[in-house]
C-alpha cells in the first residue's frame, strides 16, 4: 500500500493516538515540527504536517488502528501500548518503549469468586482482550469462554456477566471502587514505537532521526 497522494515522495508518517497519550507526547511532537494545533484539541483535523527539516506528517488515530496504519505502511512508524500490538499479532518493530502509559494487564475479581476462579470450567472472562486472554489461559491449559466488552469491563463480575475480567490496571482505583482485587498479572504494558519492518530495512537512517527524538525524554 502506498501512502495517499499529497505525500511528498520521501516523507515519514508517524501515527499517534488521540486521547491521554498524545497529550503526554506534546513535548516530543512540538521538536519534531509539530504546532499545538496538532494536539490542543482546537481542531478536528486528522493529519498535519511538521514544520522544519523532517519531512514528517502525522495521523492522529484511535488507539486499536495504529498497528493497523504501520503494519500496512500507511504510515511508516507510530505510538502503540503494548497491549493493543500483543491483542493484534502484528508483526512489527518495536525498537523504543516510551516508558509512558505504564499500566498492568491483570485478571481480576471479587475477592469472594476466587475460589470460583481456580475452579470454573470453563471459566468465563470479560475482556476488551479476547487474543491475550485465550493464549493466557491456554498456556496453562484452561478452557475459558470470552466475553467481548468495550469498556466498564469491571461491571461484568458484579453483574454475572462473567467470573471474572482481564483488563488494564493503571492505579488500581476503578478496581478498588467497584470492589474487586487482582487476582493474576499476565503482562506489564507500556507505550512503544512500532514500525514497519520494510521501512526499518530500507529508510533506517531517516527513522533513526525521528526514534533519537522519540527516545529523548522531553
Ligand atoms: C481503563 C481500564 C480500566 C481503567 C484502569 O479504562 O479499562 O477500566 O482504565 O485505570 P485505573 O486502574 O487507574 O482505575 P478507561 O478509563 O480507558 O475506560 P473504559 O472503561 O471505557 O475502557
């Protein structure tokens, strides 16, 4: 796939996600050329053009498509949890970790269902992460049925949707509010830049300059 058509023939495209990520990145997009009208929220544009000597051009995407834009090189490099690349399979790069988004992906419960949880089969989890949580259970040689939810997941034990949930847990509170505990880490999760292996092999020196900034602290 080839990138759309008012691309300048050597640009870079970097795919970011929209929401708490980007804000956290607006020191790293502002030295690469980037102006605040790409990450204020004063707009609804999608895509916008750096400034100065890279020739860089962003997309602001949903969190689930980044891996998606790189791995077909819509966009040559871009801002990804951990998460999300592991719940996809891509095949991609992933030569820096951001350290930022850290968070856990835990299976949690009600403290009172943990009995269940060892003994259910199969045991039925709620999960944005159907992949991550079947090739979890399965290396233990589980049987479990996922339960596809898009969010509140912490409701699916308090309402017998399910036993028990696998999703993110950053500091605990949403867990601790709706009274449920951790019950099993599976992985820490943090935010990485993922590219395209083609790019990687063939304009390495070109990303080198934009991973160095990526990889710089601001
Ligand atoms: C995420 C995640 C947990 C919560 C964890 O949800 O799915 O629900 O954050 O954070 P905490 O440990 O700091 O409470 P998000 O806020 O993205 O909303 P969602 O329920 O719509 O997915």
């Amino acid at each position: 796939m080839t990138s759309s058509q008012d691309h300048t023939p050597r640009s870079l495209t970097l795919a970011v996600p929209k929401g708490r990520v980007l804000s956290v990145l607006r020191g790293h997009l502002e030295r690469l050329g980037f102006g605040p009208d790409a990450f204020d929220g004063s707009n609804r544009r999608l895509r916008f053009h750096a400034a100065g000597p890279l020739k860089l051009n962003l997309l602001l995407l949903k969190p689930d498509d980044v891996p998606t834009y790189v791995a077909y090189g819509a966009a040559e490099l871009g801002v990804v949890g951990r998460d999300v690349l592991l719940e996809r399979n891509y095949d991609l790069y992933t030569p820096v970790d951001l350290g930022i988004g850290r968070c856990t992906l835990a299976v949690a419960g009600l403290p009172q269902d943990k009995a269940r949880y060892r003994a259910a089969e199969p045991l039925r989890v709620a999960t944005k992460f159907p992949e991550i949580t079947r090739r979890f259970f399965a290396e233990s040689g589980r049987r479990v049925d996922t339960v596809f939810v898009q969010g509140s997941v912490e409701l699916a034990p308090l309402t017998g949707l399910a036993h028990v949930i696998v999703d993110l847990v950053e500091s605990g509170n949403t867990l601790r509010d709706n009274g449920l505990e951790v019950f099993e880490k599976i992985e820490d999760i943090s935010s990485v830049v993922a590219v395209n292996p083609a790019a990687y092999k063939l304009r390495l020196e070109e990303l080198t300059s934009v991973l160095e900034i990526l990889k710089t602290p601001t």
